[in-house]
C-alpha cells in the first residue's frame, strides 16, 4: 500500500535527517485520506462502506485511483 512506502521513506528520511522527504510523506498520505474521502477509492474499500458496488460509481479500478492521487498531488504540491 501507499501507506506502507510512505511510512518506510519517512523513517529513511528521519535517519538520513531529511526534512523534505518527512513532509512529502506526510503530504502524500494526507492527499490519499483526501482522495478517499472525496470518493475516490478501490474496489476493496469501497466495498467496505457499502455492500453493492458498481465501477465507475462507487470505486475506481487501481491505476484510476493512482492517477487521481497523481492529480490530487500534483495540486497539493503546486505543479
């Protein structure tokens, strides 16, 4: 999962005392929280807030959901 790179590139960033790296993850897993909420998410969790999904509608297959947190970070980031 996302989570799970961004939470091993914070702990490389806190040995190497890399500031920026710290804060890109952050912004990162702050940006996935957002993307989810917006309701933008995978199958897997889509199907745990409701029991009937449909794609398109209710969830996004992984390469939609990893180009709308592309998206979503880029705006975070200002590019």
């Amino acid at each position: 999962s996302i989570f799970a790179w961004t939470r091993g590139l914070e702990f490389r960033g806190k040995l190497d005392n890399n500031q920026e790296l710290i804060d890109f993850c952050h912004t990162l897993e702050q940006v996935c929280i957002e993307t989810v909420e917006s309701g933008k998410m995978t199958k897997d969790l889509a199907i745990t807030i409701k029991p009937k999904v449909e794609h398109g509608t209710d969830y996004l297959y992984t390469e939609e959901f990893l180009e709308a947190i592309d998206e979503n970070l880029k705006k975070k980031l200002g590019k």
